[in-house]
C-alpha cells in the first residue's frame, strides 16, 4: 500500500489522502502540499504528527514527541514547525523528524540534520494567492493608520516600533486595538498557547477585516534581522493597506518596494513621517501604490516556493511510505532506549543542572500531562527506595 500511495502522489493522483494528527497549538501550512493531495485529520493512525513549540522549552517539546511516540508508534514522522527567528529549541535540541523553522541556514539554529528553511512569508503569500480576498482589497479606506501588536518585549527591541507610532500619533490618529498602546477597541484576543488550527485561521481573517478599513499599516517586525519577514507586512497589502515597514534591511528583494514604504530606505523616523504624510496628501499617488504588484519581478519568492513544494513532496512521500513500518523487537527496543536516553539527557541540562531523579520527574510531567512535578519525585524517591531496600 505504501509503494502505491507514494506512486500516486508522485502522478498526482487525486485519491491520496495524507492523515496527519495536529497536537493542541500545533501549527502545518496545508498550502505547500502536493498537486491534487488532500490532508485529512486522522487521531488514530496518522502519517504525520505535528507538535506545538510555540513559547514551549526542550523538555516540553520533548514531552510531546514521547506522548506522540506512546500513542503511535515509530509509523509516522513527528513534525514541528517553529516560527521565530531566535531561539530554536526544537531545531536545536528536541528528537523530530523534521523541522520546519524560519531562522536563516547556517546559523546555530540549524545544525539539526533534519531542519528545513520554511519562512512565514512565503506561507502567507500562497494563502493570498489561493484566497484572493478582492472584497477587503477594493473596501473603502476610509482611517489613516492603524498598529497592531499584542507584545512588547525589550529584548526583542519592540521598543522601536512603539517609538514610532507615538511619534505618528502626534501628526494624525492610529489605532491601536491590541494589547501595545491600546486605544481602541476591533480585535479579539490573538490566540496563544494551545489554540486550534481554526482559531488561529479566525483570528488572522478577523484582522484583515480590521486592516480593510486603513489607508496605512504599521508593520514593524519584533526585531531587525536579515531574512526575518513574518506575515506583518503581507496582511496589510492583502488588506488593501499600504505597510510601513521595519525589520529585515533585505526586505526589498523580495517585495516591491513601489507597494510599501520602507523605514530602511530613509535616515530617520522622522523622514519616514514625512513621507507617509506626503503619500496621504495626494490620493492618486496613493491608489497607486496600493495598485502595485506586491512582488517585483525578480523577486525571489516564487522559487522559494517551488523549493518549498519539493521539501512538502518529499515529506509526504517520506510519510505515506512509512505505512507498513514494521520494527523487529530489537529494532523496536533499540529506538525507545535512544529516545529514553536522550530525553533524559535533555531534561538534565535545561536553563540549570538538574539531578537526574528531577529530571526524570519533570519529563514524565511533560510526557503524561501531570503537572505535579514535587509529586512525582515523591513517588520516584519512594520506588528508588523500595528497590535499594
């Protein structure tokens, strides 16, 4: 069954189905899938299990592919899609079978031998292109310029774009309606933690409603780095908004500069104001900015995206020819004591030194769901007694 399956995806054939099974939070693009190849919810016998890493550490993440591993078994391949630039615990550390993580190759972050490059703006560019949204587009702009954030980090320098807008404010009214300099009331808590494909899908259609209305955007990243364009600059030209954007200095080779305004291209803050107030002074060079093709021609995108299909194909190839996996028992105890030992060696470093017996104790907390750390060494300290006794 498998050799057949993996025949018709290679023809496209339009019968094949991938069962995939999404942890709480967890987060897979279905834009990239092969032609004519359908992803369909399966919790009992998946060929790919995605895990959630969203503000999760190692040990959580490991936690994860344990109870996956309990659950299912060594068929399917266990998957994460990590979505920041910093920080990539399940690249760096955690036992997938693939990663998907948008921090720049050959960085620190990448020496896992399974990860693969996936950035959030080709994601967000393909879901334009397959939904066309012409209705929010073509809406009336009738506010200046809204601000849409719902963190403020000092690490992560959000303190520029907050900079930005209070000096915006002193020259017309921008809407704040997330948690950052909030002002104004329109939209719904951006979901966290262990939302739901379908609440996450909600929240982003909710905030393109709220752009449709604005004839500017500010799209300030949460930090300026090379390579690092997240959806904030792709929403608002969906929207029909003209972004003004900070963040990646090398934004230009991929967006058409003639549809945004770039604070990288000027000396100052200041100099940025005044163009937007010269934008917003002379309607016909502002419907033509919003007329713009989002991508120049030698934008770099489509081929990224050719390689994200060819990644996405050889991943569904590589699942549904797991299908009749079948480990021989010393094949079967030889994955489980590599996984023991590694995830007992990554729960024994963590942000301190933890001594084994606490780290066993937080890993199958992890692991079981239990939360209850002091009573599980309680329990373990009890048994290590009873069998030193």
């Amino acid at each position: 069954m498998s050799e057949q399956g993996v025949a018709a995806l290679r023809h496209g054939d339009p019968s094949v189905d991938l069962r995939v099974h999404l942890h709480p939070g967890a987060i897979l693009d279905r834009t990239f899938l092969p032609a004519r190849t359908k992803m369909v919810d399966d919790a009992v016998a998946p060929d790919l299990v995605a895990i959630a890493t969203g503000r999760r550490s190692p040990v959580e993440i490991q936690g994860q592919i344990l109870r996956a591993r309990l659950r299912f078994g060594w068929r399917p391949l266990v998957i994460a899609h990590y979505g920041e630039i910093v920080g990539d615990p399940a690249a760096n550390e955690a036992d997938l079978d693939r990663v998907f993580s948008f921090a720049p190759s050959g960085g620190k972050n990448t020496r896992h031998e399974r990860y693969w490059r996936f950035p959030h703006l080709a994601a967000h560019i393909a879901a334009r292109e397959a939904q066309r949204p012409d209705s929010l587009w073509a809406r009336p702009k009738t506010r200046f310029c809204n601000f849409v954030a719902s963190t403020a980090h000092p690490q992560k320098n959000t303190e520029v774009r907050e900079h930005f807008v209070r000096q915006l404010m002193a020259h017309g009214r921008v809407d704040c309606p997330g948690l950052v300099l909030n002002n104004t009331r329109g939209l719904p808590p951006n979901p966290v933690g262990d939302a739901t494909d379908v609440a996450v899908r909600n929240a982003q259609l909710a905030k393109l409603e709220f752009l449709s209305s604005y004839r500017f955007t500010i799209a300030f990243e949460n930090t300026s780095a090379h390579g690092y364009i997240t959806e904030k600059i792709v929403h608002p030209l969906i929207a029909g908004s003209i972004p003004v954007y900070w963040g990646s200095p090398d934004v230009a080779e991929r967006y058409n500069p003639d549809a945004f305004v770039n604070c990288h291209d000027f000396g100052s803050f200041g100099e940025v104001i005044e163009r937007i107030l010269e934008i917003e002074a002379d309607p016909s060079r502002l419907e033509a900015m919003r007329r713009a093709p989002m991508l120049h021609a030698d934008s770099c995108i489509p081929e990224l995206h050719k390689h994200l299909e060819a990644r996405w194909r050889e991943l569904a190839e590589a699942a549904i020819s797991r299908r009749d996996l079948v480990l021989s028992p010393a094949k079967w105890l030889q994955q489980w004591t590599a996984l023991a030992r590694r995830s007992t060696a990554l729960a024994c470093v963590g942000h301190r030194k933890r001594s084994p017996l606490n780290a066993l104790a937080l890993l199958l907390s992890e692991t079981t769901g239990v939360h209850g750390v002091r009573f599980l060494k309680r329990r373990l300290a009890t048994v290590r007694r009873r069998i030193w006794r």
